[in-house]
C-alpha cells in the first residue's frame, strides 16, 4: 500500500529537472556578468543578491497563485517552475571565474573562439568541479523539499518521498517506528552519498567564493 518506488521517481524527477536548470543558468548567467559590458550591470547583479534577503514565506502566495492561475496545481511542473533559477548559484558562479586568467580567454578570441565555444571549452573544463559542487547542492536542497511541495501537491501518486514518509508516519506507520526508521534511511540515503563524494568540491567552491570577492 506504500508505492515507494513511485514517490522516488517523483523526487528523483523533479530534483534532476531543477537541478540541471539552476546550473545552467548560473553558468550562463554568470558568464554574462563576467566576460560581457552592458549597461546596468552591477545595478542588475546587485539587484539579484538582494533577493538573497527576502524571507521564503513572502513569495508563497504569489507563487501560489501564478501555479493556480498556469494550471500547474498538483503537477510535478508547478514544485519544479519556481525553482529554476538560483541567486546564490549564479553569484558563487560569478566569483569562480573571475579567478579564471583574463590572457587565456583573450587567447582563445585572438584565435576566432566564438562566445560559445570560449564557454564550453576554455571556461567550462576549469569550472566543472565547482559546478558539480552546486549542482549536488542544489540536488539535496531540491530532494529535501517539504514545505512548497506540500502546498502544490494534491494527489498521493505524485508526492514526493518528504511527503509520503509524513503520510506514512502519520497514517501508517503508527507505532511501527522500525518500519518508519527504515522508510526515512532510504529517503536521506542519496543526498547523503552524494554529499559525501563530492565534500571536497562544495568546501572548495565555497572557499575560493570568499577569497575571489
């Protein structure tokens, strides 16, 4: 009675699809705000870290209604949009490749490297453990989701694990504490393991934020 193979698919799901997009866009945005002069720059960049200061709960209404108002209510889509972008991704993006030297893109353009392929080829190979390092992050802060799914999703069958070991702790579970012990030990086990491979590169990508400001 306790589809668990389908509540991790959900989360799986949905922690992937937000996942791969916070790294894109930070990579790309960061980019931009590094290697590219346009007008507002800083003002733009500076308008972003702001949002760093406001609380959660002030967002949950508005979100809310734009999810109801799309038809996004109890659908995996509505947990996913809201969270596809990240300030603190593109900022501690930001700050790893203004470590990266100047001369070695300037070479790459002075050789007919397209923004593009400056990107791909010359910026992303000295980059990649930082983004391994966000995108795991970004992975267990999404697998971990409580409060947000639990306002969007209705129908049992698209709960995410969070979310179904509440319902059967509450309703199932009862006293069977073994039961619901083993049930949460395979809901943190993946953030855990991935945490525990990738440690080096969060402690790294977090230092060299620091001292790059």
């Amino acid at each position: 009675n306790f589809p668990l193979l389908t509540y991790i698919w959900n989360t799986f799901y949905i922690a992937i699809v937000v996942t791969v997009s916070k790294a894109a866009t930070s990579v790309l945005a960061a980019f931009a705000f590094v290697y590219y002069n346009f007008k507002y720059k800083e003002t733009v960049f500076n308008g972003m870290l702001l949002t760093f200061f406001i609380p959660i709960t002030v967002l949950i209404m508005p979100n809310y209604l734009m999810m109801s108002k799309l038809g996004l209510l109890d659908t995996p889509y509505g947990v996913m949009l809201p969270g596809l972008v990240d300030g603190m991704g593109i900022f501690l993006m930001r700050q790893t490749m203004r470590g990266i030297p100047k001369p070695l893109l300037e070479a790459a353009i002075l050789d007919g490297a397209k923004p593009h392929q400056v990107l791909f080829k010359v910026i992303m190979p000295l980059i990649k453990p930082s983004v391994l390092a966000i995108s795991i992050l970004f992975f267990i802060n999404s697998w971990n989701e409580y409060f947000w799914p639990l306002l969007i999703l209705q129908d049992k069958a698209n709960l995410t694990l969070p979310l179904a070991l509440q319902m059967f702790i509450s309703a199932e579970g009862g006293s069977e504490w073994g039961i619901a012990m083993a049930v949460a030990t395979l809901t943190s086990l993946p953030p855990l393991v991935l945490y525990g491979f990738c440690q080096k590169f969060i402690i790294n990508t977090f230092m060299q934020s620091g001292v790059k400001g």
